[in-house]
C-alpha cells in the first residue's frame, strides 16, 4: 500500500503569510488545513521573523509534514519588499531545516501554471482551481491562505522530477549551503 505523504505549503510574507496542508496517497490529493499567520499588526521587522519561525515550527509540530514546498520571492519593483520578504522566506526555511525536512522552492510563475496551465493566472483563478481540486467549500478570507496550499499541491504535481522542472531541494543546512554558494559570507 503506497504510503500517504503530508506536505506543507508556505507563501512567505511579512504582513500576511499563508500556509496549507495537504496528503496525497497514490495520487489523491486531500485538504488537511489552510490558513494565514497574521503579522500585520506587528511594527517590529525582527519580531516578524520571529514569529514567522516559531509559527513554521508549531505548524510542524501540529502537521509532522514529510516535506515543505515554499513560494520563492519574485523580483518586484520595490528592493526593500523583496528584501524582507526573503528574509521571510529564508526563516520559514530555516524552519524546516532545523527539523531536517526537505525544502522545495517554487517561483509563483511555476506554481501557477502548475495549478491553471498558466503561469500568469490571477491568485482568484488559482484559489478557484484550488477549490474545484480540492473540494472546499468557502473560500477563505485571505488568498495567501491558498497561494500556500497552491506551493503544497505545485510539488505534488511535479512528483520526483522536481529539480527538473524549477523546484531547489534543500535536505538540510549542508546541502543548502552547498547548492547556494552565492550566499555564503
């Protein structure tokens, strides 16, 4: 019997970042959980990252995934976001680390065209393909909820062909370094 795999989705932010939980046994994929972790009230950038960490790791602990897909920052016009959020995104990675599960990374193009067929969907149309796929009923208040579940479900679509078709996989702090020498000091 194929054994059922836990995977947590993670669309890094420092305002609002969504998360979603799903399983997938012999190519069925079935909704665990999805939600937001609310930062925007927080002034303080460190205590952000903070947060974002101790979060990651309670959704660890609650979940026990097998593996973390994660949304990877896209360059927009603005330095100082992207700057933040992949600080966002490298504690949320940390985090994962640190319990030495396997990071896989994602560009939103990748993760949109995974889910629509196209990599320029609108976060509406990925959430409502989501919902189809997935069979939830409301959907939730903040789309970065989705946009977490659409990092989870994006892996499990690219299967062990991962690293092939856009995804980095990082199996611990050795195998990141070593993959990104770029960001060594």
């Amino acid at each position: 019997m194929a054994q059922e795999k836990i995977i947590l989705g993670i669309d890094p932010g420092t305002n609002i970042m969504g998360y979603g939980v799903i399983t997938e046994q012999r190519g069925t994929l079935k909704l665990v959980a999805a939600g937001i972790i609310d930062l925007s009230k927080m002034d303080d950038h460190h205590l952000k990252l903070r947060k974002i960490f101790e979060r990651t790791i309670g959704l660890i602990n609650e979940y026990m995934p097998d593996e973390v897909a994660i949304e990877a920052p896209f360059f927009g016009k603005n330095v100082q976001s992207m700057l933040k959020l992949g600080r966002a995104q490298g504690v949320a990675i940390a985090a994962a680390l640190s319990r030495t599960i396997p990071v896989f990374e994602y560009s939103p193009k990748k993760i949109k065209q995974s889910i629509t067929g196209n990599g320029n969907a609108s976060k509406e149309q990925v959430a409502s393909m989501l919902q189809s796929l997935l069979k939830f009923g409301e959907m939730p208040r903040y789309l970065d909820a989705t946009d977490g579940l659409a990092a989870a479900v994006c892996h499990c679509f690219q299967g062990k062909n991962s690293d092939l078709t856009g995804g980095k996989s990082y199996s611990g702090w050795k195998a990141f370094i070593s993959q990104n020498p770029e960001r060594q000091g």
